[in-house]
C-alpha cells in the first residue's frame, strides 16, 4: 500500500471518527466522498482512481486487526479433532480424526439395532474426555440417551479397555474419563427441543465440553406420543426446531455434534431406485435412514453401520463426507474392551 494513501485514510479517520469513516466507506454519494477527501488532500489530484485506492486504505486501516487471511493448509493443521481410538477410522472420517471445524459440525451415524452406533459414541464420548496427548479434547461431553437406561457399566467397561490401548501413564491414571461424561435423558421431542435449546447452551457453557452426543434423535420423533405431532406437517416442524437447536449450538460452541439415527424399510421393487434408499447384499429389503431428506441437508457427513450377522464385525461405510467418497468401507470389531480394529494398533 503506498504510505500516502495510508497516510489520506488516517488524517480521514482523524477528521471524520471512525463511525464518520465507515459511513464514507457505504455511502453511494460520490461527491461527498470527494469532498471530504479534498479537505485532507491539498494540492493532490482527487480523480475517481485516487478516490478509490483511498477507500480501499481507509478499509485497511478501519479493519485490518479484524481480517486474518490463512491459508488452506494453516486451517487444516490448526483445527481441532477428536481421535476415535482407532487408526483407520480416524483416515477414514477426517485424515487424522473427526475435524470439529470452525462453525462445528453434526454427524450422522445411522444403522440397524445392534450395528454398533450407541458403542461407537460410547467410545467417542470418552475419548472427548481423554488427555489431548492421547488425541482426546480433555473437556468431556454432553451425552443425551433418549432410548432405555443409560449403560452406565458398559461405559466403564470401554473405559478399561481403551486405557489399556492408550497404554496410559501412571500420572494419567487419577482422571477418569467417563467422569467428564454429564448424561441428560430425555424421552419426547418437546423435551429433547427444550433440552437443546435451553439447558444445552448452559451445560456447554459450563462444562467446557465441545462434543455432544444424541443417541438416539429418532427415537423420541418417531415414536411421539404427543398429539400435536402426529401429523406429517407437525413433525416436520419439530424437526425444523430440533435442526436449528443444534446448529446454532455447534456454530457457538464450535461444537461437535454426533446424532445416532435408525433406519426405516423402504417398499420398493427390485428394479426400481430411491433417493436414499440403501441396499446390502443378502438382506431381504432395502432400507433408508429415518427422518427423512429434510433432516439429512442439515449433516456434515453421513455413516452407515452394518453387522455381519451374529458376528461381533461390523462395518463402517461412508454415506455422505467432505473427507470420503461414499461407498468406503472398513470393518471393525465390537468387544468387550470397546471399538477396534481387528489389529488393535493404538496407542497414538
């Protein structure tokens, strides 16, 4: 920037005040803007080139302590990510884990009963507790379980296992993760609004947690009691409710949203497609995720949980992501130590 054009915007700033200096930057009237930079250009050509590079120093100097310009490469190795305690799932949804980004994100797991989502978050959610060394965020979570008891013995049998992956030191052994676990229940969709809406912000606020965690958003939705919500109409406001609740929270927290969601058969025939519809091999139907296209717009990223049959494998598939093309896969193991893969190849 050439110094006399800083040096015209700073006498402007000096003589006008800085709301004065904004409004001449707004303005669509070129000759005030012509008059009041010849009050402080004496002697120098005020052509309507001279004007404009005046304006653009001007704008410099208004706001250049609030303009970071950074770099693709700076953001990528500056965001914050949450491990998942697996090698290979952290490439696959993010690189090196989930990236929380900015504005926050919300994820989507969804699946059949027994396909391993409520483990996964029960896995994550303590690795939002675990020490930042060991890929985790410190401050914990807010898990919301809308479905039955909390498995509050499952959680600490995870716990147990992944210590012994992360291969803790003893001055990391006093902490427990699943004490940075606060768990809220809620059972209708009026409740779990409220619950996002109003008392979420403050447990955030509070708590200092960057992850939340709703196993499962569709069951209170689907199966709602409330006659208010019976109708078509009305549960797509609730979702509509429910959605903005969530992105404003992770917008102002920043913070990871993690949303386990159940699938819905679909009837079709076997030549005809559907926008969504899934199809596994062997299974008699396809099926799709609940709650419809609407609430899929609003996720970041998408994946589908399968089970090999009676077998403790499951898979994990890319549906939607930044990251993956859909259609990517990889399998992993649900036993008594947590998540894993068959080869265990912790710590970080």
């Amino acid at each position: 920037m050439d110094p006399r054009l800083t040096q015209v915007a700073r006498e402007l700033m000096s003589e006008l005040g800085r709301e004065g200096a904004i409004q001449l930057l707004i303005t669509e009237d070129d000759g005030l803007v012509k008059k009041e930079i010849e009050k402080v250009c004496l002697g120098l050509s005020t052509g309507p080139q001279f004007r404009g590079h005046v304006l653009l120093a001007l704008r410099t100097e208004l706001f250049e302590d609030q303009v970071v310009l950074r770099s693709a490469s700076e953001l990528y190795r500056d965001r914050e990510v949450l491990k998942t305690g697996i090698r290979s799932l952290d490439s696959l949804v993010g690189g090196d884990g989930i990236g929380i980004g900015e504005d926050g994100q919300l994820i989507e797991f969804t699946g059949r009963a027994g396909a391993g989502k409520s483990q996964l978050c029960m896995q994550l959610a303590l690795m939002s507790g675990a020490p930042r060394d060991f890929g985790g965020l410190e401050n914990g979570c807010v898990y919301i379980n809308t479905e039955g008891n909390f498995p509050t013995s499952r959680m600490l049998e995870i716990e147990t296992g992944l210590r012994e992956k992360l291969q803790l030191q003893p001055d990391h052994q006093e902490s427990s993760f699943s004490d940075k676990v606060i768990v809220e229940r809620c059972r209708s969709a009026d409740s779990l609004i409220s619950l996002c809406s109003y008392r979420l912000p403050w447990l955030l606020e509070q708590s200092g947690a960057r992850v939340v965690i709703i196993d499962s958003v569709a069951a209170p939705l689907r199966f709602n009691n409330d006659r208010s919500a019976r109708s078509g109409s009305a549960r797509d406001s609730l979702l509509f409710q429910l959605a903005k609740a969530l992105r404003t929270v992770a917008r102002k927290f920043k913070a990871l949203v993690l949303l386990t969601n159940q699938v819905t058969d679909v009837f079709i025939e076997a030549h005809e497609e559907r926008a969504g519809a899934i199809r596994l091999r062997g299974s008699l139907r396809p099926f799709a995720p609940a709650l419809g296209i609407f609430w899929s717009s609003y996720m970041s990223a998408r994946y589908l949980l399968t089970k090999d049959g009676p077998t403790s494998t499951k898979f994990f598939e890319v549906l939607s992501s930044p990251s993956k093309p859909a259609g990517t896969k990889l399998a992993l193991v649900v036993d008594q130590s947590g998540v894993s893969e068959t080869s265990c190849d912790l710590p970080y």
